[in-house]
C-alpha cells in the first residue's frame, strides 16, 4: 500500500495485526461451532480467548513463518505458545483456506464499507451541488464543442446518478465476496460437517461457498474488483470534467486552492487541476487491477495458490487507491469553485446560435418542408458564424448587433414571413430552452 | 465479427439491415409518442410503417452515407424516399444518439438473450454431468498434486453454481443497459418532452436514462462488457479443467471425438482438447475486449465520440465470441467422455495417504496432542510416500502390500496402542470421506 | 476485421486466398530444400508450382475443412487434387504449424511493412507542419492551464520524434518475429533436417527459430502487438492534442472538414474533431489486443494452441487498425486547418504574465536572494492576474493598460530600484523566450 | 512496494533517502554545468556540495512538504537551510520535472540493472540445466497429450533462448528511458541552453530528450513497462512448465523443498510447486502494470499530472516485483529436482507410439502413396492404442508385448512387405529421432 494514496482505516485493514486478529476469530468461530456440535470439549473457544484476545504478537508470529514457511501454521504455533492446551481443539479438520478465505472475505467486506461511506460523501457533494446550481446555465459541448444550453446542476446530477449505480455495483460485489468456506483441505467437509460452517460463518457475517474447492471460488472477487474499477472510472469522468473546466480558456470552475498551496515556483497565478488529474491516473490503476484479478479465475483443479500473489498486492492496494479516490473526488467536488459569471459568457459566446434547432423546427410546425427550413435556418447560421469568427475558432464577440444571429433572423423575408419577432424570441428563449432541466435533476436526486 | 466464433443469431443481430430494423423501430416509436403527445398529427407513424415496413434497403442507406458521411442523416434520407411528406414529421426534435443508444441498447439485449440461453443450455449440461457423478470417486487435486477425495459430480456442482452466479452478474448488466433516451442534443428535451420519451422507451421495452447527455451513459456499457469478460473467465475455468482431465497421465475424461476427425497427421491416437484450448483463448479476448469498454466511460463534457469506434469493434465481437463460448462449452460438457475406471485408478495412486489427515485427528480425539499424533501419522506416511517413489513422483504401485500407508498404520505400536484396526478402517473409509458429496451437488442444483 | 477501419491492401493480407498463396509458397520452398538435399525427388516443387500456381480454390478447400475439421489437411488434400502424385512429397516431416507459422509470419511482416508506410506519411506530414510552424508562437500548456509560451512546430517535432520511436519499436518487433520453423511435430528435426529448415526459410525471408517447440514462441508475437499498441499510443496523443486545440474556447486548430459534409443536423457550423476521436477510440482497442497477445505467452509444454484463436482475432484486427490509424492520422495532421492568430491571440491572454520567471531570474543575477526575488514578482503577478480575473478564469482582456503585467513592474519601484526599463522590456521578449525553438525543431527532424 | 517480493536493493532504489540523493546529484550537475556555461559563480555546486552530501533528512523534507505541497521545493527548502547563500543558484531556471524526471530515468536505469542482473543469474541456470540434460529423453507434449520425444535439455535451451530475447527488450527500454531534460516549464530552455542540459546528463549517464515539453514522453516509460511485462510472461512460462512436470501424476520433476518446510499441515508427502505458482500470480501483475503504463502517454498539452501517480505506485512495484521474479525463477530452476528416470518411464507410457511417422514416412519413401501408407501405420496404431487403453487415457503398461506398436509393425504382412525387421528397427530409434537435440541446445547456448 502506498501511503500517500491510503488512508489509516484502510491501512488498519490490511495491516499484519489486524488480519491475525480475525484468524483468530475465524478459527473461534469455528471452535465455538464444533463445540456447539459436540465434536470439541464445551468451553474450549471460552479458554483460548481469554488467553489470546489482545495478546497476538505480529512479529513473534512472523519469526514463526520465518522458520516453517507456512503463515497459518505459524500463526497456530503463537496461539499455542499463548493458550495452551485448549489450542490443539483449534483447526480440527481445517485447511488453512479455511482461515484465509473468510478472513479476507471479511476484510473485503470492511474495504467494502469505507468505499460505500466514501461513495456516499462524494454522493452528496454532488447532490449539493446539483441542488445549488440547478438552474446555472452554462453551454453543454458534445465534441468540445459548444452544442446547446444545459445547467450546471445537471451535471452534477448525472455524476450523482453514475455514482448510484457505481454504489450498487460495489455494494453487490461486496455481498457476493462475503462468503467463506470451514470444508476442509477439498471442500468434502471430509472431518467436518456442514452444519459447523453454516453457524461459524453465520457469526462472523459470511455465507458459506455453495460448492467449495480448497477456497471460495475466485469469480466472486474478480466481480469486486470489478466492481471497484467501475466505481473508479465513474470517478474519472468527473475529474475529466473538472480538468476541462478549469482550462485557461474555460474557466467555468477551479478547484479549491489550500491556503499558501503554490502552483509553480514560478507562475504565482496558477492554480492547476492537481487533484483531478491524479484521480484520472488513479482510475488507470483500477483498471489494471481489475485485469489481474480477471486471471485469477480458472485456477488448476481444486485450487492453485496463483492467485494469493495477485491478491496480496491488489487486495490493499485495489481497496486503499479506490477508497482515497471516492474520499479525494468527495473534497473535490466539494470545494470545487464554480464561476456561474463565466458560464454565462462561455454559453453567449457563439451569440445564440444554439437556437438554430428551435427556429428549424418552429418552421416545420408553420408547414414547411424540413430541407427547406434547414436551409433558412442554415444561411443565417453561417453568416452569424463567420462574424463571430467561428468557422476558424470561436471567442470573438460579433462586431456588431446586426451580425448576431438573432438579428439576422429577424431581417430575413423567407423567415419573417413564416415567424413573427414574437415567435422568433420564443424560439430564442434561455428559459424554454432550460424549462426541464430542474425537473432532471430533482428526479435524479430523489434516487 | 470473425464468422468462424459467431453463430449466424449473433451475427443477425449486428447485421445492417437488423440495425436499420431498430432504428425504424425507435424513430416510429417515438413518432407515435409525439402524436400521443399531440405534435406530431395523427396516424404519421401507421403512414410511414406502411410505406417503410420491410422495404428498407441497406445498400442504398449505405451509399447515402457515403456522401453525407453521417448514418443517421443518410438512414432519414432512405426513409423519406419511401414514405414522402409524412416522414418530414420524424426525428423531430431528436439527435441522432436518441436513435443510435436505444438502438444499441436492443441490440446488446438481444444479444443477452442469446447469451444467456447458451448459458442455460451449459448449465444444464453440467447439472446432468453432476447428477450422473455425484457418487463417482476422483482425487482432488491442489496445486496439481493429489489431495483428498472428491467426486467429479462436485467439481460440475461447482462450474453450475459459479455459471448461475455469471447469469445473475450477465442478467444485471443486461437490464442496466436497457436503457435509452429520446432527449435531444444535451440530454434536456429542449425540444421534446420527457412524456414522450418515457412512452416511446416504454414501446421498446427500454427505460430512460435518469440523466442523459447528448447519449446514455457509458458505464453502463462498460459494466455490459465486465459480465461477458466474468462468464468468459468462468467457462475458462471449465475449459481448464477438462485440459487437464485430458493430459495423457491423467486421461479422467476427453473430449467427444467427432466421427473422421483427424487429430494428427501422424499419430493416429492422438486426441486433443482443441475445443477447452479454443475457449481459454477467446476468455482472454473476453477479458480485452472489458478493458476498452473500460476507458470508455469517462468521455468529455457531454459526449465525445471516441466510445463509437470501440462499440462498433467490442459490440458484435464481444457478444458474438460470448455467445459462441457458451454453447461451445455446453456442448463440450455434454460430449465429454469421462472415464470413471481411471479416476478411479488415479485416485488410488497414492495407496490412501489421503486418509492421513482421518487417522491424525482420530489420535486427537483420543488424547493426544496435536503435535504428537502428527509425527506418528507422518513417520508412517512419509515411508509409504517413499515406497511408492512419490517423493521424485508418483504413479508407482507399491510394490508390496506391506508397505502400503494402511499396512503400515496397521504395524505401529504407537498407533495400534490407541487405535484398533476397526478404528483405522473406519479413519480410511472413503465413503466416510466423502458422506457429505452427494448433498453439497443436490444443495447446488437446487439454486 | 470491421470494414470501416480497414484498408483494403491490409484486408488483402488476411484473405483466405491470400493465406492459401502463402501457405503454397512455403510448401514449396521446403520441398525445394529437401530437393538440394536430395532427399526429395528432384523437379517436384517445379512439378507442383506448374500445376497449383493461380489455381487454388478457397471455396474448395474450405469445404475439405468443413469435413476433415483440420484446416492444413484440406489444403493439402486440394493440392493434391491439383498436382495429382508429386504433391505426395509435399509436408514431409512436417507438422502443420511448420506452415502456419511461417505463414503468419509473412502476414504480420507484410502487416508492418503497410503499417510502417503509414508511419512514414504520418511523419512526413508532422515533419511539414513542424517545418511549417517552427516559428508560430503559441501558449504552452500544462495541466491544461496556460505556462510558457511555445511554437506549434515544437508540438509537430515532437510528435515526428515519438512516432520515430514507436517506428523504431514495431521495426524491431516485425524483426523479431520474421522466424519459422520447419522442425517438425515437436521441434526436434525428427524427419527433418536444420539445413532443410534454413534454406527454406531464407527464400520465405525468414529465419529459423533458435530452440522451436512445435511452434514459433509466442513471446515474439506478443512484442509485435505491444509494439502496435505502443503506435496506438503515441497516435493517440496527436489526437488528443487535436481535440484540445479544435474545443470551441481553445479554436487553435481544426480538422479538415470535407466538403458537403454535415456536423450536425441542427448547428450549421458546428464542426467537431470526429477523426481525432475515433483514433482515442482505436488506441484504446489497441491496447485491448496487447493484453490478449501477453497471455499467449506460456502455453502449455511443446504447445497448446490456446493461442489460435486469439491470433485469428487480433491478427487481422490488430494490424488492420493499426494501418488505418497512422494512414488517418497522416491525413488528420496533413489536412489541419491550423489558426496562428487564434494561437497568438490565446497567447496574449494572460497579458505577459508568463514572463514573470525571467523576471525573478533577472532579479537574482542582479543579487537579490532568490525568496525576495519571488516575492517583488508575486505581487505583481497576482495583481495583473487579478485584473485579468484569471483567479476565476481566464479570457477577460485587461481593462486597462496600466493593470497589465508589464506596466506593473514597470511601476513597482523595488524591481526599478534594479532593473531598468530595458531590461524589463529584454526580460519580456517573445523572440528571446523562444530562441531556442528552431533550433530544437531542425534537431529533431534531423533523426 | 510490498516486502515479500522485493528484494531490499531493489527497496532501496525507491527509498525515499535515494530518492533525494539523486534529486540532489541532478541540481548539483546542472549547477556545473551552468558554472561551466559561467551563468553561475564557479564553485557553486561545489559549495553545496560539501555542505549536504550525506546530510540529507528525509524526514525534514517531508515536514516542508506537508506544508508546501510540493515536493521539490521542500527538497530545495532543505537544501537551503543546509547549503545556505550558494543554493539560490541552484535550480535556476528549470522547473521540477527537470529534477523529477532525470531522477526517475536514473531509478528506471538501476532497477533494470538489478533486474538484467537477475535475468543473466535465471539464464545461467538454465543454461546448466540445458547443459545438463542435453541428452535426457522426454515425451514431448502439444495439447498436454503425448506427442514425440524430446529432450529436457531442449526444454531449458528453449527457456535461455527466450530470456535471451526478454532480456534483448529490457535492455532496449532501459535504454529508451535513460533520458532527461533540464529544458524549462515548457522544454523550451526559455531561461536555459541545450549546451547545459547535454553537459549536465551527460554526466548522469542520461541523454537529452529530443523534443522534451515539461517532461520526458511518456512513451519511453509505457515501452520500459512493457518490457518488464514480456519479461514477466516469459517467466511465466517456465514456471507453467515446472508446475505441469510436478504434477503428482507426471513426477517428472519438482522444486527444491527447503529442510523443515511443510507442505501441508496434514499430508506429510505433499510438496507443491508453490514457487511457481507465485511467479505465474506475479505474471499477471505485471501484465497489469504494462496496462496502465499504457493510458499514461497521450496526456494533454505540455503535460498534465496524471501520469504521476501511476508511475508512484508502479515505478517500485513493477520494477521490484519483476527482479523478484527473476530471482525466484533463478533459484527455482537451479534448484529443480530433476526426475530422468520418470521421464524415461512416462515417454514409455504409450510404447513408442510416436514412432508412427517416422514408419510412414519410410513407407513413403518406399514408393507408397501417403494415404495408403497412412492407412497401414494407423489401423496398427489405433490396436496397439486401444492396447493400452489411450482411447480412455494412457497409464496402463501394454498386457502383453505382442501388442505394442513395434511387434504389431513387425507382424503386418503389408508392413513386412515393405520394411525388413532392420528397417522398422531403424525407424523406431529413439537415438536417430532425437539426433539433433544436442546440437539445438549448442546453437542456442552460444547465443
């Protein structure tokens, strides 16, 4: 895990402590379950906590490994050390999966839950923004190109609604990798018994495997990468977004600059999209672990430990990238100063060429042929473009009133003898243009 | 899409002329909500369907585009040649991704549809495989080496269960891009109505996008192609398998060998598993194809255009070479000739060292400390491993009885001290080993 | 391969007839090296060429196929039908993957030598317009935000190095895998000979596989689509770059826009960077294939051919939109409608601004401590900027005159107490500032 | 960097001590080379030098860090506060990719030393290994089914051969990557001259870029990846190969097992190809890296960030995790625990069955038409096959010698009729079959 794309609560996830403290409590709650059973004396699970809860010492376990080169029987050989005899009832007719397997189920499952709360976060910066901007105009581009009015809100709200399905994605991915298997060294519960698994796993929150192998079958977690690659590229499209509005010549909003942050040591007036673009390399990290993990599925026959490499570098690190991208685009988002007053000039400046399609189509409803009404329409189009200096670059204000589109539109005879001004206007009309877009946003957010 | 891992339904759906199809299908639907809506006049869509009904001609469609450059335009052009006045009324409003996206969303459900039927067909052949093995012995393998016992009933109970968990992940993804929008150039029905885009998606079975752009958004098409690469990795795994069930050594079960089919020009016993290799070929093109669809979701602004020429690739390819993986492979199942006699052979290569882990916690139950009863089990196992020359490899018979893992439990003071040898014989039952088989298939058949 | 992307010299090279033509010419180049080595009849290969040459039927060999389900076998069986006796010492020892993979390796040569031209006229356009704009000022950009000042050749020049580079790279990969082998079922010569192998290879142009297996190592085939997929790239980034100076606030260039071509149904004058998209789009695909190709790698033993069927794909898919996408390319930048006053104009947009590090440079070669330095400049820089309104965006030309950078420092009595106005004025020179640039330009198009 | 695959010369490269040690030796030789140009006091470099070399506390950089958010000018800061009055030459004019990326080429250079390094150690032992068993027969195998003898000796060749050419690419893309630029915000040596940048990388084994923006292109590092991952795959392939030969059925070779290492907790006799398996999870990592290396290149303008967080999560992990790759692989092959005795008894598991070609082609000779002569091997073959129960997997020693392959020859009087005991003898040599393995393992040595 890199520490500088990681929070602490993910690193307590994935740190050595935390993952012999739910060994520990697999292998109890599988003690627990045999006692239940009646295949291990009463009492044993009691003793053996009471001698190790909050006593596991990581790097004595790790000199055990050293030695016997086997994790879970190092970790076996520490519990003994601390619990005495009680400990030879732990493990009975295990294999080690048996522990792994639940064990990183359940830190899937915690990995899980800091992502979805960061989902959540990043979820209502953009509702709140959307709700605050619902009515901002600002030009929509298809291409980089200026296309036709939208409002800010909207896109916030389209973000909210990704950012949903990413959530359910995430959320679904989670539940079907929270599941373990205590079966045995080949899933035949050989020296157990399913009944013993069903009510281990039941307490520690997972579901057992319906036809395990040695482990849980890999599909399930390469459906949660999946899934955090997903929500990774989700993220993405909104540091894209923020990146491109913050362009020199764009303007349109910036992100939050830290009190004495400094751009350049050179240039005291830039302010770069920073955190943005480290989402989008973040994002491309996603997409590679997700691939990785992709492999890991068609393991040979019952089981090969392939995938335990793949899983020690992606398991943190998949997790940690995706949870600090959810919290990061959340601040992101967040603090994300928004020039209204430069989209409003950004969207005026083709002069209301975007009302082409509304007086189009106002022509056809007066009867006209629609080739014939493209081409009014287009004329006057043209000629409002090449003032503005469109066709080799947009950015000039129009010279003169006469040369914007609307005025062209009003002193062309074809038209004028189809729309009155009165009807041109309303054709040209921001807010008729816009009178949807808070409905799409308020149905948006209500998801 | 390469015909030779396309079925001719596949490749149907992503003919031109299906294609055209649709999107006569989705500009007279939303025609037809227009005139619901009461702007468009009455009976425009029943004129043009009569006029256009299965007398679209691709050909000319295509030669339209070749000097327009524009698909839709050249598509509308095609159209009013047929229908005359009445098709001025089409399009009205619309943007050509508003016919495109539904288009496409139609197209990967349908494409689904044949997926998923293949994925029934295989499921089924795998029930079949796990009924009819659910009591036939085999060694289970981890890492390639022997393990314990399983049936080969179980490891069909586990390809049926993991295929039904890719159905549900392949089913989510299909409806979640079931999804259009009739909503104009940026998405805000500027010259529409969502009224009329929610009864005309409605018509073709697609429900609209909560927040559209100038098109339906991306993720949903990425996540499409995560569940094809998923069930791709899935049917690897099968394919795997049967690899290497096939290998000369193992030789526990072959593929159906079609009747003159030639193996080797030279070798005329030779039967290969071309059919499993095939496959773990095309999950890798699977888990590519994910990848693209992949960078395909943060697009810029409102749209950009770089998803299409990915699409028009992964869209037929993906799904095709999906659709073929999965009927190859039920087929494969199907066919498969699994040879009971040698699992059985194989399964006794190791002359019941298998029972090592019965006999050791059955020492356990009796008293004795873990560690203990380990190095009795393991002085007599390593020696019968060693008769059986499984320490430079196994697949000896042991030349002697006497030296065989039970013979020599049998000979133990130590062991004999504690077990009887109706005891021992009980520890080294296989169907003791394997009492709880049969339930686990029935527990996954039932799902 | 999808029509649309690719030309049709690239669909020549993957034709059926073409494959079969090949497939004769390696036959026949082997029997003329055994000829030599007098273990084959001399005059068969002349024998066979007089009858087959320009006679081969796909239609008739497939149908062999559909039959004997081996697809050398049929051809050889057509063959034989042709040539009557002598084709009987065609194959002789062979294995099939002694023609296919010579045969694919002709094909992914003939493949990069399209592609290699298309290279060339890609950098043979950059090389023009890099010649032709060595000396247009334009803003220098990092992350999307204005920097320093550059010249549009600079950009050019160094697309024309990159793409030297990604030449370099697929020269090197097509080296790499211009190898056969005519070593027979498992790379041992059994029926063979080397010298056979080496005479026959070398008429083909190709050269023997230092340790073959049955077939030519996929490691070489997997550096020839990393090679591609590296092209890919570095096409992409021209494209990119395109996208960004064609967005409607940027208007530094522009796609060629072909006559009577339409960008929307609805906005006259939109004109949107469409090729430069699709080559985002394809780069992605490119990087698609790569990953299939690296799995190909470590095939099973002496061969599995699990390869086959992602080679089929990416083969033909691979190299046909690679070609296409140097080939547009060539044309992209070839036909850019480049504006250097919109250039210089977006230049001028921050007022000077970008001079404010040779300014803090001059101030520390006149003594002052770096720290000092910095700040003198900073507060000038930060009222010019704040003037310009370029906190929340850029795009504003300063009210007045005497709020531009320049005048600032000219006014601030700190920096007078130090710098003349000449060196105020030498320190803010554009020519100065890009003295350099030609000579970078020539340097680079030089190699 | 995750410690238990990375190697601590590896660890160190990427510490971050080393890390500032190298930003330091780059400032300092820039700062000679501007002396050496005299736009800085003689002695500069010099003086600074005394006063930091060995004294650099990472940990106070991280403190300025933490408050400047931005690393190279707390790096600068730390400078200062150690150098004093000569440090405000330092930096002059250059921006911090100057620093960053020559520093980066320089990590990149000795992480691929270290991993060549590996690489020449992994090809040593398989030259000894190749050596070693030059003439120790195998079965070769396609499909995992029996095919024709080889050697192991072939085998190892073949490994060297390949790592020959891995080792070729990484190389290369070292080389590639060994480039910096001291060239200025936006690589136009605004404040700088090319005569500095050459003098000063020059002296850090680096070349000048040849037409640098802020940075370095980012196609120089997507190759390094991609080579480390070609290098991976290669690995990887080796490490299928062991884990196939270890299987308990083949036997035919197995890694070394460390004294006192446990396979398994409960089967004594078990010993996995573990080192393997790791190496093939590791595989896939680092076709994952190569991936996101990949979207790195085509990034916005002059340069945008995005790349930068890829690179410090990838820089150490690829590099690291491929030198532990090689180095695992070393150890793995050399210490191989090679079977020659298993593998003589499985290549005589189907009982010289693979001689079949070898007859018909002396039938061939003889004056047959092939397809009679195909007919006679075959109805031989399939007896002998069905002998030995192949129809239904191999294992099973022919009953009786007069049903193997060879006395089946000998008793076909159509055989008889055309091959004299003498002949069939010949053709059925395991010495003639395999008589140029020696030297194909020669000719790849010598490489």
């Amino acid at each position: 895990m890199i520490p500088r794309y990681t929070r602490p609560s993910l690193a307590a996830i994935w740190s050595d402590a935390h993952r012999y403290d739910i060994w520990l409590r697999v292998e109890l709650a599988a003690c627990e379950a045999m006692e239940h059973a009646a295949t291990v004396p009463s009492g044993t699970a009691a003793a053996v906590r009471a001698r190790t809860e909050g006593k596991l010492d990581p790097a004595r376990i790790l000199e055990h490994e050293e030695r016997t080169k086997h994790d879970v029987i190092a970790f076996l050989t520490h519990i003994e050390e601390l619990a005495g005899e009680p400990a030879r009832w732990l493990h009975l007719g295990m294999t080690s999966s048996d522990v792994l397997d639940a064990s990183l189920a359940i830190q899937l499952g915690e990995a899980a839950h800091e992502i979805l709360g960061g989902v959540d976060a990043l979820r209502e910066a953009c509702r709140a923004r959307a709700t605050e901007h619902r009515a901002t105009p600002m030009i929509g581009r298809s291409h980089g190109i200026h296309a036709e009015p939208i409002t800010a809100g909207l896109v916030f709200a389209g973000f909210y609604a990704e950012l949903g399905r990413a959530r359910v994605a995430v959320q679904r991915a989670a539940e079907e990798v929270a599941v373990g298997k205590i079966a045995g060294a080949v899933g035949t519960y050989a020296n157990l018994d399913p009944a013993v698994e069903a009510r281990a796993l039941r307490s520690l929150g997972l579901r057992p495997e319906t036809v395990p192998t040695q482990i849980v079958s890999r599909d399930r977690h390469a459906a949660y990468f999946q899934a955090l690659a997903r929500l990774g590229a989700s993220v993405e499209r909104i540091a894209v977004t923020v990146r491109h509005w913050q362009r020199t010549e764009v303007g349109e909003a910036q992100e939050a600059f830290g009190k004495g942050q400094k751009g350049s040591s050179a240039m005291p007036h830039k302010k770069n999209p920073i955190l943005s673009e480290n989402l989008c390399g973040l994002a491309r990290l996603m997409r590679s672990y997700q691939q990785a993990a992709m492999e890991d599925v068609a393991l040979w026959h019952e089981r090969d430990i392939s995938h335990s490499s793949v899983e020690r570098v992606i398991g943190p690190d998949a997790t940690g990238i995706c949870d600090f991208m959810v919290r990061r685009a959340a601040s992101l988002v967040g603090g994300l100063v928004i020039n209204a007053d430069r989209m409003r000039r950004n969207l005026e400046l083709t002069g209301g060429l975007f009302f082409s399609e509304a007086i189009l189509l106002e022509l056809v409803r007066k009867g006209l042929p629609r080739q014939s009404a493209y081409e009014m329409v287009q004329r006057n189009a043209m000629r409002a473009a090449s003032a503005l200096g469109l066709g080799s670059g947009a950015g000039q204000v129009p010279e003169s009133e006469t040369e914007g589109f609307r005025a062209l539109l009003a002193a062309d005879p074809d038209i004028r003898a189809r729309l009155s001004s009165d009807e041109i206007d309303r054709a040209c009309d921001l807010g008729h243009h816009l009178r949807h877009a808070a409905d799409i946003v308020d149905r948006a957010l209500l998801e």
